[in-house]
C-alpha cells in the first residue's frame, strides 16, 4: 500500500469486500513513522449482523458437510498462495506494525502457511474414538462419537502478530468445518483483508470467512460477541479484555477460549554458559519489541553468575538496532501505538518512583530521521526491585524485564511462580535434571528449559490464571473448534 490515505482497508461479507460509502471509518498508522497510509472501513451492527448471518447460510448450504478432503486441499491451497503473495503479507504487516522484516519474513508471514498445513495434515489424519461395551444383560453396545463443528465462530485477534494469531485460529476454525467472522486490531487491519483474497483464491466458498473492523466496546468486536448467532469465540489478548468478553458471552453460554496476558518469568542458574543464557534471554525480552504475550518481563539470576548475566544483556540491549522496518539490518521496531506507547513509558517511569536502577534505556530515543515521529521506545533493563513492586508484577508488553538475583532453586521457583499470570516461563541451566524438575514446577502453560518460543503446532497453548482460559494447539485446537456427540447402539 501507498502512504496514500485514499487507500482504503475494507469490510468482507458474504464473499465481496464491502464498499465503503458513507460508514464510519479510522485511520490505518504505520507505527514507524506515525503517518496515516490508509483509511479503514469500521463496520457497524448491521454489517456485523450481515457477517454472522452470511456465516450461518455458508454452515447451512454445505460447508460443515463438505467431506474433510474439500477442506484439506482449500487449506493446503490457501497455505502455498499465502507464499506466492509473501510479499503483499510482508509488506501488510510492515505497514500495521512497523516490525523488522527479517522478524515479518521469519515469524510472522511464515507461521501462516506453517498454520494452515499443520491443520490440514491434523484433520486429514484425526480419528474419533469408539468403545466396544459389555452390558449387564450380557450383551453388548457400541459407543462412538461423532465431532461436528461449533458453528459460527467469533474471531477477536490483537495487534503484535496479527497474521500469526489470525490464522492460528482461523486454520483450525475452518479445518474442522466452522464458519467465521474476524474482528482484527483496530491498530493492525491490513493482513485479515489481504486473507480474504487468497482463501476465496484458494476455493472457500462465500460466508466461511468474513472480516468485520473496528474496535471493542461499542464497535465490531462487541457487536459480533453479542450477537445471539454466534456459536463461540475465540480471543486473543488482554486479560482485562478477555474477563469482558467471558461476561458478554455467558448470558448466552457459548464456549469461549481466552488467550491473555503475562507476566513471564525465566530462570538462569550459575551452571550456564553465560553467552548462550544471555543469547536466548535477549531473544525473549526484545523480540517484536517486547510486544508478545511470551515475552520475559522478569529474569531471576542467581547470584554467582548475576553480574555476568548483567553484564551481557545490556551489551545485547545495547547492540539492538533501531530502524526502518525494511532494512535488513534493523532488529527492533516500534511500539504499536502512541497510546502504547504512552503506556510502556509511564510503567518505565513507575519503577524508576519504585527505586528501579535503570542499567540501559529508559525512555524514546532520538532517531533523528522521519522514525522520530514513529512510537519508539528503547530496551530497557533495571534492577532494584523486588517481587512487592507493581512494576515487577502487572504486563507492559513493550522491550523491557526487570533483574533480580536469587539463592537456591525453592527461591527462584517461589518468585517466579509468585504472580497472578501463568503463561510462560524459561529456564537456563547446564543440568537437565535440574530442567526438568523446575521446568515441571513452574504454574504456567508453556515452560521451555534452554530456550524460548520454539513451537510444535501439535502441542497445548495457552495459560492459566489471568493469562487465560482453554488451550489451542494440536488436538486441543481440534476439541474446542468441535462438538462431540457420543452416539451409544446396542448390538
Ligand atoms: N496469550 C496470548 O496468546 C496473547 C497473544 C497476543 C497478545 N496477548 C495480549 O494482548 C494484549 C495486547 O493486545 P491488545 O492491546 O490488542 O489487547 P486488547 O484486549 O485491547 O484487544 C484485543 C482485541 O480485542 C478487541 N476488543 C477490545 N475490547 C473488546 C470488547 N469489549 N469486546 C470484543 N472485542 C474487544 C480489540 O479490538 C482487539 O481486536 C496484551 O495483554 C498481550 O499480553 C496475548
Ligand atoms: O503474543 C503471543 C503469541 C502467541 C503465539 C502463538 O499463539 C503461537 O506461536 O502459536
């Protein structure tokens, strides 16, 4: 896209992007620079109430019995067009979020494709599950279950990976015969759009995929969570958020599956290669700018190894470079908004009243190009505080952590566990036994030993606490995206 504001990011309903006419609209920010290149189309009740109907028809003349091959070979098609069009998503996303494309090309655009195929080869492969029963009269039964799709299926994604959070679950939404209508971040419209084209490209009929913008409240997100037709919802992003959504659905108690906030801890014993700790640890505190759900905000060192561990992960903030999203040799990009932004630096400023040592950064850095008028902020880490600390206790989501030494392995596993979140935690050691057992202790949902975000699609996502409800991944994404019947035939 241009940084033509006339561009317009349109509605898709029933098959057709909608015109945007006289609608309200909002403004589409590239965060880098904070200029406007394109106008959104928000969709009001009505045109929300056209998503979930179009939705309901599609389910109705066909889709949810289309036999599991059709959707396999639509999803396997969608997955290879997403690579023909790689750039266009590439270039979407650096438009919405001003992220790295090294960051875009790697993570971000390649985890769509990798999400539609893991799906497609889960459902190709998924059997059910039968019982042979013996009765009391000495006969016998057969009990088998039949999964049939939840129906309509509400799609409300966040702003930090927009194509990778949207279709891991539209991918499996869709494999498992489900119709849906996707609400984006209102900061990161461009990709769902741009989705749109391709699955109609790759077959999906009208209706099965449907893209509403706007915002929470009062706008497309909670017009398409109250609707009456609506057969659940599956969320992704704030745990304030999420606690909204669960309220708004459960008059009507359809299913909802929350993936929310964090406040993920890691764990560096003094047996590590400190390089290597401070490699994989710089990874999990600055990636996407600290802007993802997984990110460490707090690192408990013990004390041995603490001032080397220091040490490295200020020359590895400091070694981070600033820029603009499509040269190659930017690593870190802005903050999404400067509402966000805003945010981020009243937290920093927080611990610094809390008696934080601010080691590197702290505040916006000057760029001194056209970037000045993006949303930066720059890697910070401090220590000084202590577990008592709000700082050290509530999500900022932006490319921060805070370091704290410890003592024995009961401590360290007490101060991580000591928080009202639970999604992720790592842990550095050289003992794997050590791995294992603290990896096992820890109250999160994804604990990773000598590393950080590495993914097998086939596993459970998702966390406890206020970082959310349900998971999704593998089979688990299989059981929430069905219903299963238990049908029970005497022989
Ligand atoms: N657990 C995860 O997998 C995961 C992944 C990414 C982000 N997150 C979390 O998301 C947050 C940042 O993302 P965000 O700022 O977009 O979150 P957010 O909760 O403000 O918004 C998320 C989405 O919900 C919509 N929304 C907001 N209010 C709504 C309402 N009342 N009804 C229906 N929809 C509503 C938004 O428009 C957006 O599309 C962070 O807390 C982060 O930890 C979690
Ligand atoms: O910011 C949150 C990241 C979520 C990542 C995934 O859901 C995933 O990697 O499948």
């Amino acid at each position: 896209m241009t940084d033509d504001a006339s561009q317009w990011i349109r509605n898709y309903v029933d098959g057709s992007f909608v015109d945007p006419g006289w609608g309200l609209s909002f403004d589409a920010v590239d965060p880098s620079t904070g200029h406007v290149y394109a106008r959104v189309h928000e969709a009001d009740r009505d045109l929300v109430d056209r998503a979930v109907t179009s939705a309901r028809r599609a389910l109705d003349d066909g889709w949810a019995d289309r036999p599991v091959a059709d959707r396999v070979g639509i999803l396997r098609r969608a997955a290879d067009l997403i690579e023909e069009r790689f750039d266009e998503f590439i270039a979407a996303e650096l438009a919405d979020t001003g992220k790295p494309i090294t960051q875009a090309r790697s993570l971000d655009v390649a985890r769509a494709p990798a999400n539609f195929r893991a799906f497609a080869d889960m459902v190709a492969a998924a059997g059910e599950q039968s019982f042979t029963t013996e009765t009391a009269d000495g006969g016998r039964a057969l009990n088998y279950t039949v999964r049939k799709p939840l129906g309509v299926v509400a799609v409300i994604v966040p702003w930090n990976l927009p194509l990778l959070l949207l279709t891991w679950k539209v991918a499996p939404a869709l494999a498992c015969g489900n119709a849906v209508v996707v609400k984006p971040s209102e900061d990161t419209p461009g990709s769902a759009s741009l989705l749109a084209e391709v699955l109609e490209q790759a077959g999906l009929p009208r209706g099965v995929y449907n893209v509403v913008h706007g915002f929470g409240a009062g706008s497309a997100g909670e017009f398409l969570t109250s609707h009456p037709k609506i057969d659940g919802v599956t969320f992704t992003g704030s745990s304030a958020t999420g606690s909204h959504v669960m309220k708004t659905v459960a008059p009507r108690v359809r299913p909802v599956s929350l993936e929310l906030g964090g406040k993920n801890a890691a764990i560096v014993f003094d047996d590590v290669d400190v390089d290597e700790a401070v490699n994989g640890l710089s990874r999990s505190i600055f990636t996407n700018t600290g802007q993802v759900c997984l990110c460490t905000e707090r690192v408990y060192i013990q004390k041995n190894v603490f001032d080397d561990v220091v040490a490295g992960l200020v020359d590895a903030a400091n070694a981070l470079t600033l820029g603009v999203p499509t040269d190659p040799g930017t690593t870190t990009g802005p903050l999404i908004s400067a509402k966000h932004r805003d945010k981020v630096q009243a937290c920093l400023d927080l611990a610094v009243s809390e008696g934080a040592d601010v080691l590197v950064g702290g505040g916006a850095p000057t760029l001194g190009t056209e970037l000045d008028s993006g949303f930066w902020m720059q890697p910070t880490l401090w220590t000084g505080l202590t577990n008592a600390d709000r700082t050290m206790r509530e999500e900022i989501f932006g490319p921060v952590a805070g370091l704290v030494p410890f003592d024995t392995e009961d401590e360290a596993i007490a101060l991580a566990n000591d928080t009202e979140y639970g999604l992720a935690s790592a842990v550095w050691t050289n003992d794997l036994r050590r791995g294992h057992r603290v990896a096992g202790r820890m109250n999160v949902g994804l604990s990773w030993v000598n590393t950080w975000y590495l993914r097998d699609l086939r596993s459970p996502f998702g966390g406890v606490g206020l970082s959310g409800i349900g998971r999704e991944g593998g089979e688990s994404s299989l059981h929430f995206y069905t219903e299963p019947t238990n049908v029970c035939v005497r022989l």
